[in-house]
C-alpha cells in the first residue's frame, strides 16, 4: 500500500494547473497505485494527483463501488444543472451545495495510454468535474456564490487543519522532475 499525504487548502500545488500526462510508464502506474491506495484509505469518492503534490493530470475516483482512473480527461459537460452537497479531501470537514454539471462524458487515457471514454450522471458527474478541475487549479469554493465562499472561508479558517504550516512541495528525483515531458 502507498498511501500518500494529502496537501490541504493553503497549499500552492492546489492552484497550480497539472501537466498533461505524455509518457505511459512504469512511474505513471506507480502514480495511479498511489492516488487510488490513498483515496481508499482516505476515504474519499475521488483524489487528483495535485492532492498528493504531483503535477500531472491525472485522477482516480470511486463512485458507486466503480473504481477507476482518467489521465488528460477532456470534458463534454450537460447544459442541465444539479446542485448537492459537496466535499473535498483538501478541506476535511468542508461541505458546501456545490452547482454542478448533471452529466458528463469526460475522453481520457488509462494508465496504458488507451483511449477511454468515461459517461456519468449525478454522482460520478459531480466527482468528474471536482478532480477535473484540480488538474486546473480550480477549486470547488471557487465554484461558489460569493455568499456561499465567504460562508465556507469561514468555515475553514475555524478548522481545526487550518492555520497549520503548508507542506513542503517535493522534487521529485527523477530528471523529468515528475512531470511528463
């Protein structure tokens, strides 16, 4: 099992957009091991790689007993919204109705850089378009009415996890510095 440190709000890999994933090896397999053991353990319905402090766009999910992965997921999102509740592994204890997107086709690669095509409504589409947007830099309170974000901002600055030193940011000690290139 590699379960990894989850880098909480605060932390600047959480704003920074990941890089597109161009070698299928043996390192990118080890990622997804590490992002689905640590979203498992978590326990969490989804868990992008930025999470774990890897810049690379790549996301694991769990939803509805179905387990998976995406790699340089491209959206095709429904005009019809859901709003519900929603959470993130980044903001323990956070939740927040959250205005999503009710389905969703998002095109990727496995971890065998075979092209994959994963459709889903409600829950999956929600968790699709949350580990989506970490690979850009965005987060679910930015997906929040103003009066909602200052309502959740609130809300962090009074966890418990908050206020706390942010990671450290680790180089990786491959030459590629763990991004694909």
């Amino acid at each position: 099992m590699a379960v990894k440190d989850i880098r909480l709000f605060g932390d600047p890999v959480l704003r920074t957009p990941a890089d597109e994933v161009v070698d299928f090896d043996k390192e990118l397999r080890q990622l997804v091991t590490d992002l689905t053991d640590t979203m498992r353990e978590a326990p969490g319905a989804g868990l992008a790689a930025p999470q774990i402090g890897v810049g690379l766009r790549v996301f694991t999910y769990w939803v509805d007993d179905v387990l998976g992965h995406l790699i340089n997921p491209n959206l095709d999102l429904s005009a019809d919204l859901q709003d519900g509740e929603e959470g993130c592994l980044s903001f323990p204890g956070i939740y927040v109705d959250t205005p999503r997107a009710m389905r969703v086709v998002a095109k990727g690669f496995n971890q065998y850089g075979e092209p994959v095509v994963l459709e889903g409504s409600e829950l999956l589409a929600r968790c699709i378009q949350h580990e989506t947007d970490h690979l850009d830099g965005i987060l679910f309170i930015d997906r929040l009415s103003r009066e909602q974000r200052k309502q959740a901002m609130k809300a962090i600055r009074e966890a418990e996890w908050a206020g706390g030193p942010t990671p450290v940011v680790k180089l990786s000690p491959h030459s590629t510095f763990g991004k694909g290139l």
